[in-house]
C-alpha cells in the first residue's frame, strides 16, 4: 500500500504546468533587448500591413519635377514629402513603406522554408545516425563551404533577378544552421530512456522522431 501512496504523492508534488505563453511573457521581461526585437518586428509587421493607408503618395508615381527634393526638416523640404523624393521624383517615404511589405514576405516565407527542410533534415541526420547521417552531413558542409555571394550571384545569374529567386538563395544559405542545431539536440535525445522504451514497445521510428 505504502508505494501506491508515494507514487501518489510524487504525482501531487509536481509543479503546475505553465502556459506557453506566460513563458514566453517572463522572459522577455527579463530581456528588455529581446522585448525591443519585438516590439521593433511588430511595428515593422503593422506598417507593411498598413502601407495603403500610410502612403501619402503612389510609391511608383514618377514626377520629374519634383526629383531629388531633400527631407521635410532640411531648407528647402516639404512635410509633403516627409523624406523627400528620389532622382525621378517618387517619394521616398511611400517608397520605404511599401518595400517593407516585400521585406516581409521575404524574410517570413525564407525563415519558414528554411526552418523546415532544414529542422527535417538535421531530424533525420541525428535520428537515424549511420551512413544517412554521414550523407546528409556532407551535404551541410558543402552548402557551408559555399560563399553566400556566390551563391546568389549563380541563382541570379541562372534563373534571373527576382523576388522569388531572393527566397531561394536565403533558403538555400538558411536551412544549414537549423539542420546542424537540431541534428545535435536529435543525437542527445534518442539515447534517453523514453526513447529507447518508446522503440522497444514497438513504436515506430519516425514517429518517435517527429513527437
């Protein structure tokens, strides 16, 4: 009776589960860096969002007219053109506000592809150890070995210059750095107890790998 009551009473002394979220919260308090990254991306997020509503001016708009017209606090500005206008005459401001919504997309959907080709494969390269692990690695040395100039000037180079090709060359420079973080915590992990009991009642690999 008595171990019954002790596993009991290990169960009740466990400390209550904390939300995601709070964690989150917390540590970022105690990172006030970290809160002004934050704060810096959502704005940066809100302004791309809101770029129509922001934009004094047509960022495409040519006034030749009006070119090269300096910033609104120099003599000779105007707060019509907040930042002034460039060598054929768009206003730089309306210009910065729109291209932050190509920055964004850029930067999210990069991070994205990335992130998961490049959490698949270091998973699988530390996983399943061996000569897959041996390939994989290779490969991730080879992408590291290569400048990321070079690398952008061959994509540009072959498929041409644009927003899609931007995304291809950062996924391609991006995904090694999230393939040798997770491979390394992968390696640690599968020797732990619950993994080796998950595998040996049967559980099959590659769902012990993706839990």
């Amino acid at each position: 009776m008595s171990e019954p009551i002790m596993a009991q009473d290990r169960v009740e002394s466990l400390p209550p589960r904390v939300h995601p979220l709070l964690v989150l919260k917390r540590r970022l308090l105690r990172s006030p860096v970290g809160t002004l990254g934050v704060i810096i991306v959502l704005a940066v997020i809100l302004v791309a969002v809101a770029a129509p509503l922001l934009a004094p001016h047509d960022p495409t708009q040519l006034q030749l007219g009006k070119r090269l017209r300096p910033p609104a606090w120099i003599e000779g500005g105007s707060w019509t053109y907040p930042l002034g206008t460039d060598t054929l005459g768009r206003d730089v401001w309306s210009r910065i506000l729109y291209g932050s919504r190509i920055s964004v997309v850029v930067g999210v959907v990069s991070v994205i592809i990335a992130g998961v080709i490049g959490v698949l494969i270091g998973l699988v390269a530390g996983f399943y150890g061996g000569i897959t692990d041996s390939v994989l690695s290779r490969v991730v040395d080879t992408f590291l070995a290569i400048p990321f100039i070079v690398l952008a000037l061959a994509v540009v180079g072959v498929l041409g210059p644009s927003i899609g090709n931007l995304i291809v060359v950062l996924v391609l420079t991006g995904w090694v750095s999230y393939s040798r973080v997770v491979r390394g915590e992968a390696l640690s992990l599968k020797e732990r107890e619950y993994i080796i009991a998950a595998e040996m009642v049967g559980q099959r690999k590659w769902i012990t790998a993706l839990r």
